[in-house]
C-alpha cells in the first residue's frame, strides 16, 4: 500500500482553508494536508496581490512546508498567482519548488491544467473580486486560449467577506453568471468555500465547474502521480479526463 500523499498548502492569512482538510480526509484513499499562512494584507487589489505573491512572503512558508516534509505544495493563491500572468505564475510555482524541493504549482496553473485536462477553451466566470482583479484572471486565461464569454463580479475587496458567503449565494451567483455558449464556469478565488457544494454547484448549472479549491487539490494529485476517479467533488475528479 502507498504511503499517505502528505500535500503542503501555502495559504494567504484566513478565509476557506478548512475547505482542504474536509476534502483530504473524503478522498479515497485519504491524503493529508499541512497548512502553512503567508503574510499579507487581506485586500483585493492588483498591487497589493501582487506583495502577496511576492517571493519574501510566500518563500518563507515554503521552507516551513520543507521542514514538516510534503510530497507537494501548492500555493492556494489564484489572484496571487495570476497577477503575474502566465510566465510568472510558473516561475513563482518553480521558486516554490526549489525551496520545499517538492513539485509545487498555484491555484491560478492548475486552473489551466483543469481546463487541459477537460479539454475546455469557453468560460464563463464568476469572481468575487472587483473588476479589475477579475480581469487579470480573464487576461491570464487568455494568454493560454481560454476565452470568456462572460465576466461577473461581485466586486468584494476582501478574502473575510468571500468566506463568509454561504451555500444560497454561491449556487445563485454561479447561476446567474453562465453563458449558454460556455462549456464550463470558473469560480476563482480560494476565499470562497466550494467543496462542500460543488455537486449542487454542477446540478444548478448544468455545467461543469471548477472552483479554485478543488482544482488546487486536483492539481497536487496530479502532481503526485495520484490522481484517481472520486465521488462527490464535482465531474473535474470523476476520472473521466485521466486516460
């Protein structure tokens, strides 16, 4: 039998972490989770995100990571990845890597891995930061060829207000933010809680649906060679992309 897939999170400050532990201890088999916070100052604006992604704030949590001992690590930061476009994400991710000296990604690389996986080019987007955060993700996803067919906001300047938006909300807003021509809907930010809805999530909309929680633990599975079909988190780990 393998060893248990020990997953190293680098999360800013407080919002939507739990989120990870439930998800780990559902997966079959079960993973574990080590969570590390990063400094930084809980505002969604491009500037300040990008000091949140800054190498002097996420660097020391990743050498806390490689003292514990992680199979992987994940920065579970979508704004504060994407910020940097596409090049830059990957070279924060690689940054990561050499110092927990584990295969590491963000929650904005693994959003483009997903919707590779998924073979996905149209999507619609619904993001609770404001505009111009929310079109650093649409231009992000550009640079790869993914288009949006539609962009919603709900414009909240913090990662506390995201987390503390519930169930009814999240399926509503999701809702009213697809676009008949996409194939898929995006829910970008890792402040909001989604694994315990994302089967409602997919049900409301008829779509598939990618959150930024669940593509991050998707992500670090698939780094860690151990990806493997799953109930319940929504059609991304059904399995049905991994032949």
């Amino acid at each position: 039998m393998a060893a248990s897939l020990r997953i190293g999170i680098l999360y800013p400050l407080s919002a939507a972490e739990d989120d990870y532990p439930r998800m780990a201890a559902a997966l079959v088999p079960p993973v574990e989770v080590r969570i590390v916070h990063t400094d930084a100052v809980d505002l969604h604006d491009v500037d300040v995100l990008r000091e949140t992604g800054d190498r002097e704030h996420i660097l020391p949590g990743a050498a806390e990571l490689r003292a514990v001992g992680v199979d992987v690590c994940m920065w579970a930061c979508t704004s504060g990845s994407f910020v940097f476009g596409v090049q830059g994400a990957r070279r924060q991710a690689q940054e990561v890597a050499e110092v927990v000296g584990a295969p590491a990604s963000s929650t904005s690389l693994a959003f483009l891995q997903a919707l590779h996986a998924l073979n996905l080019t149209r999507v619609a987007i619904a993001a609770s930061y404001p505009e111009k955060v929310a079109q650093a993700f649409v231009s992000f996803l550009a640079e790869e060829g993914v288009a949006a067919l539609h962009l919603g906001t709900l414009g909240l300047l913090t990662g506390v207000e995201v987390g503390n938006l519930g169930r009814e909300a999240i399926l509503r807003f999701a809702r009213e933010n697809d676009h008949r021509d996409a194939q898929a809907i995006l829910i970008p930010d890792t402040a909001l809680h989604s694994v315990d809805y994302l089967e409602d999530l997919e049900q409301h909309t008829g779509k598939i649906v990618l959150t930024a929680n669940q593509v991050t633990m998707w992500e670090a599975l698939r780094l860690a060679g151990r990806l493997a079909p799953q109930s319940g988190f929504g059609r991304l780990m059904k399995g049905e992309s991994y032949g």
